[in-house]
C-alpha cells in the first residue's frame, strides 16, 4: 500500500484514533477504493512504530463502521465509504454520483393505487383516489444502499421503469418541465425488520435510518411523497447549524 500515514506522538489525541482518522479520510476521498487491501497489522506496525494492539485498534473502529472488512485468507480490504448527504432538496442519486459511489437502480413496483389517508393528505388529494406508486432499490457500488418509496400524482409525468433505473426521479421531473421549489422533511430511525433486512444486506434488528419527505413544486403543489429507509452502516445525514442573531 503506497498510502502515506503519519503520527504524531506529541499530540493529545490518541495514536489509534490518528491512524483510524487516516484510513478514514483516504477511503472518504477515494485513494483506497471498495476492494483495496491493506497491509496486514505487523507491517503497518513496522512502518509507523506503532505497536500491534494499537494498529488493530483503529482497524477494529473502521470494521465496527463498516469501511473495513477483515476476509480470511485475504486480509483487511475496503469495502466502501458510507455516504454523508446533506439535508437539501437533491435525489440521492445525484448525490451518490456526486460522491463517486456509482449509483445503480432497481425499480421493484410500478403502478397506481389508491391514497391512503396519508398519502392523501401530503399530496392534497382525495383519499382513495389513483397515485403513482413507486418502488425502488438504490445500489452504490453494486451492494443495496436504500430502499425508496414514493407517491406521485398520475398525472404528473410518465413514470417509465428503464428510464428510473437509468437515472434519478428529479432528473425526471426536471425533464418534464417540473421546478421543485422546496420540500417538507422528517428523519428517524428504528430497527429493521427480517423482511427489510434482507432487502437491504442487513441482519434483523439491524439500525435503519428512516426518512419522510413532500416536495412542492414553484406553484406549491406537492408533486411527490416520499418514504425511505436506509443502511445506517452506510450513509448519514448532515446538518448545518447557524446562530441566530
């Protein structure tokens, strides 16, 4: 491994943590690219003066994230970055391409349904009248990262199952001369299901993060409804604060 990485033993933060924040930032901006194989403990050890204990140490933190995978007969190999999107109104797609992580589309249900009440009241239609249905799996580097449901209005745009699998919804709906404008949005979390866990690679029980959003349109009708579950080991949400004055 041609990587650079350095410690300083003058500095109060840990030599683990050092080393683990390296690692961290070389997946992050791609210099270790999903497969790349570090070198084993001893050797990184010898190249950085460190001992054993506090090399499996910051190795053992990025495994316990799911950046590292340890594989017998193989060694420690990258598996990916997880993917820290920021709260704006943007698809995940385009932020998946945005991060070099390759994004792939399974649509698994496309079709018109009656509004739930729920439904209903986000998209200011009757309930139990016809929405789109949507259903899709988004991938980034061939491995499940979320499942995305969404409801749109019928009459909308032409929801075509190749073309969603080609590229983002709001690619197509800026396609289709739609402006979005702004959008109402809800995260959580809980834990999933045996179901949901196997669509996504994760054991049940497994932290899920979950999010709701409606997006308007620059008339203020609400052009789509949104519900989201996604791989905690793989993505966050970011956040910018501000002061008030």
């Amino acid at each position: 491994m041609s990587l650079q990485l350095c410690v300083d033993r003058s500095s109060p933060v840990p030599l683990y943590f050092q080393l683990s924040q390296q690692l961290e930032a070389a997946i992050e901006h791609g210099t270790l690219t999903p497969g790349s194989l570090l070198g084993n403990e001893i050797e990184l050890a010898g190249r950085l003066g460190l001992s054993r204990p506090t090399v499996r140490q910051a190795i053992q933190s990025l495994v316990d994230k799911g950046l590292l995978v340890r594989r017998r007969g193989v060694g420690t190999q990258v598996v990916h970055s997880q993917v820290k999107r920021p709260l704006e109104l943007s698809s995940l797609y385009d932020d998946l391409e945005a991060a070099g992580q390759r994004p792939a589309t399974r649509v698994l249900v496309n079709t018109v349904v009656p509004a739930s009440a729920e439904v209903a009241a986000a998209l200011g239609v009757a309930e139990g009248s016809d929405v789109h249905r949507v259903e899709r799996l988004r991938l980034a580097h061939g491995e499940p990262m979320a499942y995305l449901c969404n409801y749109l209005p019928p009459e909308l745009l032409e929801l075509d199952s190749g073309q969603m699998e080609a590229t983002g919804l709001y690619r197509l709906m800026r396609a289709a001369g739609i402006t979005l404008h702004s959008a109402r949005q809800s995260v959580g979390a809980r834990a999933a299901t045996a179901e949901e866990g196997e669509r996504l690679g994760e054991p049940e029980g497994a932290p899920l993060l979950t999010m709701q959003r409606t997006t308007f349109d620059d008339t203020g009708r609400a052009v789509e409804f949104g519900s989201h579950m996604y791989r905690a080991s793989r993505y966050s949400f970011e956040f910018q604060l501000l002061v008030r004055p």
